[in-house]
C-alpha cells in the first residue's frame, strides 16, 4: 500500500478532534457553510474547521479554540462539575452544535455552557439539542433550597454575534443569562422544560442584564418561571415568541444590582399561554432605578391562573407582598396596547392588578387591552388615568 493511501487511515485513529483546511469539504455546507479565509483569517492563521466529539470533546474545544474558524461539536459528553469553556474565542469564530450535548451530574453552581466573544456565529444543527440533565437535579426547591443546580448557559461579554435554531432542554435551574451583550441577535431558539413541570422551579428562560441591542425572536419557552426577564439593559427586543408554562414576559424585578434601568424594551407579537402571569413589571420596594420606554404590543394571553398584568412598585420576593408600593423606581412612557386575552384568566386570578407608589407611573399608552376571566382586584394604587385596573 502507498503511503499516500493510509493518511486517511491515520487520520480516522486520531480520535475525537480533527482539524482540515476551511476549503476543504464539510459534512453539511448548509446548515454550516464554509467560510473563506479573508485578510484577518490569513493574519491569525486561523483557516481550519475543527470537529470535536465524545467524553474529551469539551476540553480539546476549549484548548483549541483560538486556532478553530469554525468549530463542530458532535456528540458532546461534557464531564461533571465543568463548564464547557468558549470564553476565548477570536473575532468571527462560527460554532455549530450537532447531535447531543450531555452533562454529568452533579451538584455545583456552573454554568454548564459559556461562550464569549466579539462577531461569533452559534448555530443548531438539525435535530441537536443540549440536554442539561435537569430531572436529576429537579425536587420542588429550585435556587431556595435542596440540590445546589448548576446554571446553564452564559452567553455573556456577547459582541455583534449571532444564536440560531439552538434547542436547550432540562436545565436544572435558569436556562440562558445574557449579560454585558452588545448587538446579540437569537432567532428560533427553544428551551423545553416540559419534563420539570411538577419539580422544575426557577428554570427561567431568558434573564437578561446590563446589555443593550438584543433581539430574540422566534423563540418557544416550555418551563416554570419567567420566560423572559429584563433585569436591566436598553433596546432589548423580544418578538414573534411562545412562552408557556412559567411566569409570563417580565420587566424586573429591577433594584438591588449594580445597573437598575431598563429602557426601551419592546414585547411584539407574543404569545403567552398555561401560565402563572401574562405581563408582568416589578419594581423592588425602597430601592432606586428606572423603568422607560417599555412596550407591550400585540400580546396574546391564554390560561393564565393568577395575573392577566401585573405591575407592582412593592416587589418583595413575591408578588404583593412588599408592602406599601415605593416610587424609588418610577415607570414611565409605558405602552400597553393590542392585548388580546377575552377570558384568559382563571376565575381565581385577577385580570389586571396595578400597584404604583405616589406620583411613580406616568405618561403611559393603555390601548385595545383586553383581559377577562377573572376578578377585578380592589386594591389598585395610583393607577395612570389611561389605565384600567
């Protein structure tokens, strides 16, 4: 046999990471389409589609990711207690995930998954998906308490970067914390949680702080707390989305953090269903921050069992439970409009509840608001003229 012949051979024994020429060919162009090596990719020397997989998958993709373009993980089994660490990517690196991403199990804090980095491309295969195990972490307590669970996905320090058809399920608490992100652009992301629906608890779908420019749209939320929470940021987007089974779509809970303001977020064409709340802004009694330029547009609201919209300046850890509602946090330039929700609460639950401190909600939008089904609370607050509560 030649020696040419057997390169191929040896190749295969190399194991569980392979790297070739970017022009070479890939397993699937479509779903990660080659990329041509520029004048920046011939300055770094970095035009190479790299493959990772198995048990040792995770750390040689980390150790190698400043040398990849274009990094595959197929068949990731990530080993207990470690994060899988792309926290080190160069500018414009592109990760496809393919096949099953796992974790061991076992009780820390995590994440599980953290990938930083300025004009990175995160894209799902078809049919991959990142299990976080989280049937072995679930037992009713969540972050208060029991089983210390891991959170799983930082995509943090996250700069004109984009995250495509990336389906995540059984997260053991919180799914996918967006921070110091500027220009983060997510499209036809799923988090399924539906196996936690009797243990899962705060298995937030997406907490978002301290970052601005963000767009998810065409997202699908199966899980037990709030699909979105804006804790901080400006022009945060959030559209075209299905949440369903938790807490609703969130502002807050604002105060108490380093940055306490939340300014121009748009909530359009959602759809929120089998939930505790619809819509829902809370601001922490007796602390200082802001919420603006807040828009609810277009929101369709369906089995909800306690709250239609909420609205509270007296947030404890609770809903109504803070007490007197504080003005340290005013709500301004509300809009609240196009909500469709005709019989949507239960009859135990309250259609809209509005808890404003003195002089703390103004120069609101109420219009082409709907919601029914359930009580009228009786001990609204300081509710802006246009509102109805």
């Amino acid at each position: 046999m030649k020696t040419a012949s057997l390169i191929p051979f040896f190749l295969a024994l190399a194991g569980l990471a392979s790297c070739s020429p970017i022009a070479d060919p890939v397993a699937d162009p479509v779903a990660a389409p080659l990329i041509t090596p520029g004048p920046a990719n011939k300055l770094n020397k970095r035009a190479t589609a790299c493959t990772f997989s198995g048990s040792t998958g995770a750390a040689s993709a980390s150790k190698s990711q400043q040398s990849c373009s274009t990094i595959y993980l197929t068949n990731i089994a990530v080993p207990s207690g470690v994060t899988f660490d792309l926290s080190n990517l160069p500018s414009n690196t592109h990760i496809i995930f393919q096949g099953k991403t796992t974790w061991g199990y076992k009780e820390w804090a995590g994440p599980l998954l953290q990938i930083k980095g300025t004009g990175i491309t995160i894209t799902g295969d078809t049919g991959a998906y990142l299990d976080g195990g989280g049937a072995s972490y679930w037992d009713g307590e969540g972050g208060s308490g029991g089983k210390t669970k891991p959170k799983f996905f930082y995509a943090h320090s996250l700069t004109s970067s984009t995250i495509t058809n990336l389906h995540i399920q059984n997260t053991p608490v919180q799914a996918v914390s967006i921070d110091g992100a500027n220009g983060l652009t997510i499209t036809g992301m799923t988090i399924d949680n539906t196996a936690g629906n009797s243990l899962g608890k705060n298995t937030d779908g997406f907490d978002i702080g301290d970052s601005t420019n963000v767009v998810i749209d065409g997202a699908n939320v199966y899980n037990q707390d709030d699909c979105v929470a804006v804790n901080s940021g400006t022009s945060i987007t959030v559209q075209n989305s299905v949440c369903s089974g938790g807490h609703g779509l969130s502002i807050g809970s604002v105060g108490g953090r380093s940055d306490n303001t939340v300014s121009g977020v748009t909530f359009y064409n959602n759809e929120v269903k089998n939930s505790v709340n619809g819509i829902r802004i809370k601001a922490i009694e007796g602390d200082t921050g802001t919420i603006t330029g807040v828009t609810y547009n277009k929101i369709t609201l369906s089995a909800i069992s306690k709250y239609g919209i909420l609205i509270e300046q007296n947030y404890d850890g609770g809903d109504l439970d803070g007490g007197t509602p504080s003005s340290g946090i005013p709500i301004t330039k509300l809009v609240v409009e196009n909500i469709s929700g005709s019989g949507a609460v239960s009859s135990s639950g309250y259609n809209v509840v509005i808890a404003c401190g003195s002089g703390a909600c103004s120069s609101w939008t109420w219009s082409n608001v709907v919601v029914t089904g359930g009580k009228t609370y009786g001990s609204c607050s300081n509710v802006p003229s246009v509102a109805k509560c």
